[in-house]
C-alpha cells in the first residue's frame, strides 16, 4: 500500500494590524505539532501569511506591496523553510505574489523537506470585482489585486512523505469549477491542495442563498471534485471573525469517495489528519471514471469554446 499522513493546518484569523511573524509563529507551532502526529505532510489555507486583504479597498497598487511576498524563502518566511527541514515534513502555502516584473498572483507552492519548491500554482479563478463598489459593505477586490493564473492547473509526480504522490493545486474559487478538478484528473492527480478563505456572509445573495449553504456548497464542491476524479483533497480555510469579517471555516479531508475523512470544528488554528491510502484513487479511475473509455470529449465542445 501507499499510505500517506496528511495534515491540515486550518489558521484562526489574522487581523490587518498583525505583521507576518505572528502567524507564521502560529504555522511553525502546527508544523511541530503536525510532525508529533506524524503527519508528513501539512496543508496551509490561501493567503496565509496575512489577514484576507482584497477585502481592502488601496486606489494605489504600490501601497500594497506590503501584502506580497517577492522571493520565497523571505527572512520573514526562513521559518516555514527551517521547521520543514527540522521536521522532514513538506508544505502547502498560500501567499501574494509579486514578480520581479510586477506582476501579482494569488499563488500556491508545494515545498519539499530540503526547502525545494516541487510544484507552483496560480489561481485562474478571481472572484469578486476590480473597482471599489460602494454598493458592497464588505469588498472584494481579488480582480484588482491579482493577474489571472498563467501556469494552467499544473500536476507533478513528487516526492510527498515516503512516496511519490501525484500533485496539483486549486485555490479557493478554483473549487468550484468542475472543469479545474478535471483538468487535474486528466492529469492523474491523486492529491489536490486547496487553500480558501471564504465570507460566511455573500454581499451578492440576493435573499436566494441562506446562510447554512454557504458551507454546504464549500463541501459539495470538494466532494463533488474528488469523488469525480478520483483523487484526495485537504481543502484547508482561514477562519473566525477578521477585523468584524467572519470566515467560515469548516477546512475538510476529503477521499475518493467523496467522503469526509476529518473536519476542523474551530474558528481558529486546528490541525486535522488522515491516514490516506493512495491506492484508493485507483478503483474510480479503473471503472466509473476510466477516462479513456468511457469520456467523451466529442460531446464537450462548449466547455472550451470562447
Ligand atoms: N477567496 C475566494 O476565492 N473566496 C471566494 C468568495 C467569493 S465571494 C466574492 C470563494 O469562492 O470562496
């Protein structure tokens, strides 16, 4: 068997007025706990070096430079990068992009033990609006803040714990899209990470969507996704009252199946774990969703088209 210890690192909320080493202390403590549990793995939620900050209006982009990280590791993130060699344990973080360029992504990366980066994605799906809406109490300027991905939906065979995993990213507004999960499924994925950070309020409900759904259609998209390909998911939030803003929570493993393996019950830092077998992506993959025989992308035709 393949057996894989995964982790989820849920992170509690970080206020706007807090700077970078109060919550990277937080990840390094989940690290440490992460390893005495024996997970090999630990997953972080998007943006986790910071509060939620397309929440944020700035008429300037250079006045927010402070959000974005530049180089990875940082002197601020050295940390992450220490604690994952001291512990042998790989990482999944979210952060702010800023190229050398100036081009700004909502990125992920996964980083191996020695500190090498073995796999990077950036979000393609950007909710929310570019100009600052009066209409709206809370924004959410993720359009204003970020280019769309340019790296598609990447998978790499890399080393995850003892063995090689087949790996790939969404990140948060990516989980709702079949058409990502199955670009990572044509691609064998076994593990998706997925970091999110998501109002327990929508500003744009209308009255249509009661608030109970809100985390109701989190899951479905997660479970939907995994069970459709195949593959397992830690599908990892930033969580609790921000500012006066609550994110819901609820950070979830997800297996094969669809089923949940483990769930956070706080608002705050919570590790989760799940001994998974890997072997298990194998039975959808052989059968209902044997992709070569039974797929028809003939049919498909309008999910590509412009
Ligand atoms: N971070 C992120 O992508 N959040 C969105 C909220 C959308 S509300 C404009 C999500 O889909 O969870």
């Amino acid at each position: 068997t393949r057996r894989l210890t995964l982790a989820a690192a849920q992170l509690g909320p970080i206020q706007r007025a807090e700077g970078r080493d109060v919550a990277i202390g937080r990840m390094v403590r989940l690290m440490e706990k992460a390893h005495q549990r024996g997970a090999e793995v630990v997953v972080f939620p998007e943006l986790a070096l910071t509060t939620f900050f397309p929440r944020w209006y700035e008429e300037d982009l250079a006045n927010a430079d402070h959000w974005y990280e530049t180089a990875l590791p940082s002197n601020a993130t050295a940390p992450l990068f220490e604690a994952a060699r001291r512990y042998g344990i790989g990482f999944h973080l979210g952060y702010a992009e800023k190229t050398p360029d100036g081009r700004r992504f909502n990125t992920a990366v996964y980083v191996h033990p020695s500190g090498e980066v073995a796999l990077k994605y950036r979000k393609v799906h950007l909710p929310g609006h570019k100009e600052y809406d009066p209409q709206r109490k809370v924004q959410h300027l993720e359009k204003r803040y970020f280019e769309v991905g340019d790296l598609g939906f990447p998978v790499v065979r890399a080393p995850v714990g003892a063995n090689q995993v087949n790996i790939g990213m969404l990140i948060c507004n990516d989980r709702r899209w079949p058409e990502a999960w199955r670009v990572l499924g044509l691609q064998q994925v076994e593990l998706v990470m997925l970091g999110y950070n998501t109002p327990s309020l929508n500003m744009e409900n209308r009255g249509f969507e009661a608030h109970h759904l809100r985390v109701f259609h989190s899951h479905l998209s997660i479970q939907a996704g995994c069970y459709q390909n195949a593959c397992f998911a830690a599908g990892v939030a930033k969580a609790g009252d921000e500012d006066g803003h609550e994110l819901f929570g609820h950070s979830i493993i997800v297996n094969p199946q669809g089923e949940i393996m483990a769930q956070a019950t706080s608002w705050g830092d919570e590790l989760i774990i799940a001994d998974c077998d890997l072997e298990m992506c194998a039975l959808g993959r052989s059968t209902i969703f044997n992709f070569a025989r039974h797929r028809r992308p003939e049919a498909y035709g309008r999910i590509t088209a412009q």
